[in-house]
C-alpha cells in the first residue's frame, strides 16, 4: 500500500496540487487522502470506500486508474491471506453477536411520540376553528335576529 500512496503523492505534489486543494475537488476529506498517501490501510474501516477513494484519486491525478486498483488488489489479497483463519471466524462471529444485538424487534421498538409542537399547532388550529364559528354564528344571529 506504502508504493500506491508514494505513487499517489508523488503525481500530486509534482501536479503541483495541494492535498487541500484536491480534497475539495474530489469532496474527499484531507485526512483521508493523506492516510492514503501514507499507505496506513488501519485506518479505514470500509475497504470498498477506499478501494473507490484510491481510484477517484488516480483518476483525478491522470493515472491509470485499472493499473493503480490492480496492485491496491494485489496488496489486499496479500495482505489478508497473511490473517490467521481463526482470527477471521472470531470477528464474523463477533460482528453476527453484535448485529443481533443491534437488530431490534417490531414488537419491542420503542414508538415514535409526536413532538409537542405538533400537539400545540392542532391545539391552535382548533381553537382558531372553534373561534370563527362562534364568531359566524354570533354575526348569522345577528343578522337574522335584528
């Protein structure tokens, strides 16, 4: 990952681009092209969100962006192969626990109130409707009356 992101800063800084000004056009923030460019694959949670930022980022610095995404696979594949299948299955089972914790039932989710605003605009909305009917009725009386 370490010659992918050199390759990366090494295009930009002689582009003459700075790693601000190419955050905000490709609406990328800095930290994350500069954890590209330093090669520090830790810090992303979401390989697939990199793997798509590292080839915007090509594409935006004018290299090939197949050749650049061939060797990042190449790194993945190399660098997972190197995890222990064990470690693998305890952090499935880990995220499974931690989904079925997250998952909440229909029958338990708690319902959504309704705000207090809403119960005070139907309040003045009957209110203001209660008044214009007795104010129409007390002109109709009137009217008929006298």
């Amino acid at each position: 990952m370490n010659g992918i992101g050199e390759k990366l800063k090494t295009t930009r800084t002689s582009s003459l681009v700075s790693i601000e000004e190419a955050s905000k056009d490709l609406n990328i923030k800095d930290v994350v092209l500069e954890n590209i460019e330093a090669g520090t694959i830790g810090s992303f949670k979401n390989i697939y969100e990199l793997r798509d930022n590292i080839r915007t980022y090509a594409k935006y610095l004018g290299l090939n962006e197949d050749e650049i995404i061939n060797d990042f696979n190449e790194y993945i594949f190399e660098y997972t192969s190197k995890i222990p299948l064990k470690d693998i299955e305890k952090e499935v089972e880990k995220q499974i626990k931690e989904q079925e914790q997250t998952v909440p039932s229909p029958y338990t989710k708690p319902s959504k109130k309704h705000s207090d605003k809403f119960y005070v605009m139907v309040n003045i909305i009957i209110g203001l409707t209660m008044f214009l009917i007795l104010t129409w009725a007390i002109i109709t009386i009137s009217i008929i009356g006298g």
